[in-house]
C-alpha cells in the first residue's frame, strides 16, 4: 500500500490515482481518464503548490471545486513527498 515510482518524476498510489512533475510550472494529478493541473514554483528545495487554481484538463477544461482541490491537494502532497521532495500549499 502506498505509492511505487513508476518514472523519474513519477509515483503510482495504490488507490490507482498518479502524481507527475508535468512541466517547470506545473503538477499533473491523473485519476483514471481525468487530469488536473496544479500550478507550483519547482525551483529551489521546495514545491510550492497554487491551490486556488487547479484546473481539470482532461476530460473537459473547468475548475476543480472546494471539494476536488481539498482532495487534489492531499493527495498531490504526499506524492511529491513521496518522491523525496518537500512540499507546501500556498493560498494561492
């Protein structure tokens, strides 16, 4: 239980779902068919993630809501600390 690297800059939960570096700017969560973006400063020790502006890419462009960006956001932390990264939530 727990999560695998399956890539460089890539880890698979158990519960199935994905947490990826997907560019300089930015965090991929794949969940199934659906994928959100999270903005996030990669540069220096620590990943900052942008938690007011997730947005799902796939299968439509929208907003994440409350509810989405509070589970996006828990999971997508644990992952890049599951990476050997540090990780903060700016309100932002």
């Amino acid at each position: 239980m727990g999560f695998e690297r399956v890539a460089p800059q890539v880890v698979r939960h158990s519960d199935g779902y994905t947490v990826q570096i997907g560019g300089r700017y930015h965090i991929e969560y794949l969940a199934g068919d659906a994928v959100a973006r999270i903005p996030a400063d990669l540069e220096g020790p620590i990943v900052r993630l942008h938690s007011k502006s997730i947005v799902w890419v796939k299968p439509h462009e929208r907003p994440a809501t409350q509810e989405e960006r509070t589970l996006i956001l828990s999971r997508v932390k644990v992952g890049i600390e599951a990476m050997g990264d540090n990780c903060e939530v700016l309100d932002r």
